[in-house]
C-alpha cells in the first residue's frame, strides 16, 4: 500500500520516491511502485534471472556458433578467432601439400613423355618438358599427345609422338577428351599426313606457314649462291667471334651470362616470352639441353639451345646481344649446322616460318587472304619476313604445317585461340 509521510516522501514498500515525482493519480501511481516492487518479490526475482539467463544462452550460443565457424562478433567487431586461423593453417597445408601433388605428378608425366622421346625422332616434342601443356597417353603408352586448353579449344602441339600405328587410336581418344569438356580439338601445326587422317574423321585444315628443315648430310657452302654467307661468317670469325658447343651438363656456370643475353634481346625487341609452341628461357630448360654460343673477348654474346632426338634436332631459342656484330647470327647458325652434320645428325629443325607459303592468288581463299594481309601488314606484331628471310639462307626444305578443327569451328577464331596460348593471353598476341 502506497502512504503519504509527513516528510512529502511516498513509501513503496521500504523504498521511498518523493511525492513531486510521482503522476496525480491512476495507471502512472501504479507503475512508479511495481518500479520498485519486483526486486523484493520472490517470483519477479526467479522471472528476472529466467529471463537474463534466456538471454544470455542464446547469445553465447549464437557467439559460439559464429566463433566456430571462424568469426567473432562481439562488440560489433568482425574479427578472425583462433579456430578460423587454425582451419586457415590446414587450409594452407592442404593447399601446399595438393600443389607438390601436382608437380610431383607433372615431373612423373614428363619423364614418362621423354622416355618415349627418346625412340622417336621428334626432337621439337621435347618442349613438353617445360610444363605448360598437358600430355594424354595412348594406352600402351608408347605414344603420346602435348595440348593445351584456351578459350573453349582444346589444342593440340605437332602431331603425336610414337609410333605411326599409334595415330589414330591419339587422336580419336583427343577429340573425345576434348568434347567431355565442352571444347573443340584443335591440332596446331598439323603435318600432311596428320591432316589427311583428320580429314578422313570429318575435321579440315588451313594452312599456317611452312616449316624448315636442313637435311645435313646434304648441307654444303659451295656456289655462288652461298657467297654473300661465306662472306659474311669469315668476316665475324675475322673480328674475333668464337663459336663453341657447351653440352648440358657445363651450361649451370653459364647460366648469368646467357640470362644477360636473353635480356638483352627481349629489351631489344620490346618483346615478352612465348609459351607452347615455343620455348621460353628458365634455368631449368637451358640447363636442359646443349647450347651453341658465340664469344666477343671471352664474354658470350648469342647462344642457342639444341633439342636433340634421334638423330634429328631442334633448334629453339635463338636470342644475341643487338649491336654487336651483323653476322652474329649467320655464323652461329652455320657452325652449329657443321657441327651437327660432322656428328652423323640427319635433320636439323628450324622451326615454321608463319604465314608463308600461303596463296596469293586473287581468287585465293578467304583464309589465304587474310593470311596473306597479316604477313604483309602485320611486321609491328611479329617480324613475319625477317624470320622467313634468315631460314631462307640456309636452303632448307619447306615443309606445310596446317591448323586442323573441325567442320563446324570457324577457323579465324580457333587460330587466335591459339595465337593467344602462344602470346601467353590476348594482349600477348599484340606484342612480339
């Protein structure tokens, strides 16, 4: 009950509250004494601490829940728990430990590839080793298949490697794996005889350049028409440019100067390094191989790698200091040719030259036209003559080499698929 005192102070109970704070009369008098009321009334204590504790179990559950799950929010912060950073740990792990599984399976498929290489005469399938192509066996796996994904194609490098009884079984098992991922197979630098098999599986071909290769046991600087070469590797040799063959094992000191080198020529040439098709300067890949290099005063100024199988070879990386010598490369070029012919070697790969050989007819094929166009337009993006001038010198045999897809793929859009791959994305298409 609720009394006046003398003092103009109310009693609630034990408490008092002054009479000027309390309403005039009815609901508000009522509210002011259950204010303090329920502290002293046994079941208003028990729904309190019901109620407080409620609230407190379902706070801490939903903490803990969201601190499990790696986050903490109390006090409005969002911040990592040690649970979240133990799972990002093994997370990591998980991750480091997946990658090795990769490359220890990536190194196992390329020495499985190399062991066939080494029954073959396709020196220029020794690019598989520098681990940006995929491989996919033939059942026996004494062949294989080198290919690449871009774009929605799925493209395949040279024609397989291994037996020719092995071809067909390749490429029918390639053109299934590319249709279980939604691709089109496309063959990149396809010879005649691969395109005259896919042609009989439905696929058409178009041609990219021709390729050029010295038959060394009938290479011979005699004639007039070897004169201007002549002339020009004696005149190096006379300014004092020594050639040398440097076998795999001696390249590992040498690795600065032809890194310098490498540099050098790509600073030159405004140019980045390309991949699949070509092979791009790693330690790991010139260690590789056999270098042929021209000194200047002791200190090298060009090199080559040579991809040897069988007896056939390869040559990729072609790269000089600018400025140095004209005949720098002339003479590198022919030493190495003398060189491997006085090694019993039969056939030395130059590589293609693009766009070559392509029709020039005026009634031509779109493709040869346009191929045509490129070749003689498009010197800023890649130094189609110049390449195709410098293979000229040394007589080789011109070789077709054509892009396989199928009937329905438009050819233009598989061959800057592959210009792609090989620029290292689009923007690498636009750049040497």
């Amino acid at each position: 009950m609720i009394e006046q005192q003398d003092d103009g102070l109310v009693a609630a109970g034990n408490e008092r509250v002054s009479s000027d704070m309390l309403p005039a009369r009815g609901y508000g008098r009522v509210r002011a004494w259950a204010a303090g009321y329920p502290l002293r009334s046994p079941f208003f204590r028990l729904l309190l601490i019901t109620l407080l504790l409620s609230a407190l179990h379902h706070s801490v559950a939903l903490e803990t829940a969201a601190y499990v799950a790696g986050l903490s929010f109390l006090g409005g912060v969002r911040y990592p728990t040690p649970f979240a950073r133990m799972r990002g740990a093994r997370a990591r792990r998980e991750k480091r430990a997946a990658s090795a599984q990769r490359t220890a399976n990536k190194q196992a498929e390329i020495a499985r590839a190399q062991a066939v290489l080494l029954r073959q005469n396709s020196a220029e399938a020794h690019l598989v080793a520098l681990g940006d192509k995929e491989v996919l066996f033939s059942e026996d796996g004494s062949a294989f298949i080198m290919y690449a994904r871009q774009g929605g194609k799925l493209i395949a490098l040279f024609d397989p490697v291994g037996p020719t009884e092995c071809r067909r079984e390749l490429v029918l098992a390639f053109r299934a794996l590319a249709f279980s991922l939604g691709c089109k197979p496309v063959f990149y630098q396809a010879s005649p005889e691969l395109l005259s098999l896919c042609q009989d599986l439905g696929m058409r071909g178009f041609k990219l350049g021709e390729l050029a290769e010295i038959r060394l046991d009938l290479f011979e600087m005699k004639g007039k028409e070897w004169a201007s070469l002549r002339r020009a590797t004696n005149r190096a040799e006379r300014d004092g440019l020594e050639f040398e063959i440097v076998e795999a094992s001696d390249v590992t000191p040498l690795l600065p100067d032809i890194a310098a080198v490498s540099n050098a020529w790509l600073a030159q040439n405004n140019a980045q390094e390309k991949r699949f098709s070509l092979g791009f300067f790693t330690e790991d890949y010139a260690c590789a191989h056999p270098l042929a290099v021209l000194r200047q005063d002791g200190r090298i100024i060009a090199f080559m790698n040579l991809l040897v199988s069988g007896e056939s070879v390869f040559v990729d990386l072609m790269r000089f200091v600018p400025g140095v010598h004209r005949g720098v490369m002339d003479l590198l070029m022919v030493r190495t040719i003398e060189f491997l012919k006085q090694r019993g070697y039969r056939r030395l790969n130059l590589g293609m030259a693009p766009l070559s050989g392509l029709s020039a007819h005026r009634n031509a094929p779109l493709w040869d036209r346009a191929g045509r166009l490129v070749f003689e337009k498009g010197n800023r993006f890649y130094n189609f003559k110049g390449l195709l001038a410098f293979k000229s010198k040394f007589d080789p045999q011109w070789k077709p080499r054509y892009l396989v897809v199928p009937k329905e793929a438009n050819p233009f859009v598989c061959a800057a698929a592959s210009a792609a791959l090989i620029g290292g994305g689009l923007k690498g298409v636009f750049r040497r």
